[in-house]
C-alpha cells in the first residue's frame, strides 16, 4: 500500500472514531443533568429513590436512575433491608460512568408506613457540621414529617409532605429524632436520606 494510501485510511479512521465519540456523548448526557438532580445530595437521593421505586418497568430508566444515586455515593443504613441490590438485577445500566460526587455521601432507609402510624428513628449528629435529613414517597401519599432535639422542640417546622428536606447545623453534637407519620387511610412507603 502507497504511503499517500496509508495516511488517507488513518485519517477516515481517526475521522469515524470522531464521530463515534460524539454521537456517543451526544446521546448519553452525564446521568446528574440528564434527571436534574437537586444540588443536595439528601434531597437527590431521596428524589432517586423514589423514582427508582416508580421505574421498575423501565429497565433503562432504572439504570439511569440507579448510576445517578452510584454518583452521590448513598448506600443503605447498617442493619436495613437495600432495595437499590434487587432493582439492580432489573436494571440495564448506562454506558457512560456517572458523574462523580461526593466521597462518603449520605445514607438512606426504605421504610412503609401503615395508616395512622408513625415512625421515630433516633439519631446522633455532629455539632457544626451541616445537617440534613430528606424524606420521598414513591406514591402520592404525603407523610407529616419533622426532626426534633433533644428536648423534643421541631428543628424544622412540621410539614406534610412527598418530598421535603430538613437542614441545619446543631450547635453540639447530640440525638435528634426523625419523626414520619401517615395520616392517611392507606399504608405509604418512603425513602428516608441522613447526610
């Protein structure tokens, strides 16, 4: 083969390869800004979690959802059931590696709620240290939701909701309890987020 021939083959190569690549990236989109996930990560993986509840027929979509919750680095609390290890067996993850986010990220607990009951989990939090606690529910079910101090005063107000997120930063480290409660006739299930 002519040296001439050789280089006009490289160059229609390297050309497809081109092409290839950015068809690639223009068909896959990082996975945080494909699903607009919310700039906290307690709040984004409660969002995920609940739309991944929502995606079990839709193995694409699941794996999209599956690789966001993967950038934030959530994992399931200590000693509670992961329902994020059964829909990955379902899921068809995506090509492209998610967005990397943060190291440790926060930790996350699927929970139902029967009808007019209600759910306290303590926990210990730093003081100093940003605080968050978000809640989701994959239904329309809207759980009362609050996070109280140690003398059972409301660090956020008490409101009802699907999704809503508690912030603040506690002056010394101490046990706080997250309160969820169903007020509704029918049972509810929810995906709790602590950062």
């Amino acid at each position: 083969m002519k040296p001439l021939a050789i280089v006009t083959l490289a160059g229609a190569i390297a050309l497809a390869s081109c092409a290839t690549n950015a068809q690639h990236s223009g068909r896959a989109a990082p996975v945080r800004e494909a699903l607009a996930i919310p700039a906290d990560p307690a709040e984004g993986v409660a969002k995920l979690l609940a739309e991944a509840d929502s995606a079990q027929g839709d193995p694409q979509r699941l794996g999209t959802i599956l690789a966001a919750l993967d950038s934030l680095g959530a994992r399931a609390m200590p000693g509670e059931p992961d329902p994020v290890a059964q829909w990955r067996a379902k899921a068809v993850m995506p090509d492209t590696p998610p967005y990397r986010g943060r190291v440790l990220g926060p930790a996350y607990k699927a929970g139902m709620i029967n009808p007019g009951a209600t759910v306290r989990l303590p926990q210990l939090f730093d003081g100093g240290r940003s605080a968050r606690v978000a809640v989701a529910t994959p239904g329309q079910a809207a759980l009362d939701f609050t996070v109280l101090d140690g003398e059972a005063k409301p660090v956020c107000p008490p409101a009802k909701a699907r999704t809503r997120e508690c912030m603040w930063t506690p002056l010394f480290s101490g046990r706080f309890e997250i309160v969820l409660m169903n007020p509704s006739s029918n049972a509810a299930g929810y995906y709790l987020v602590i950062d």
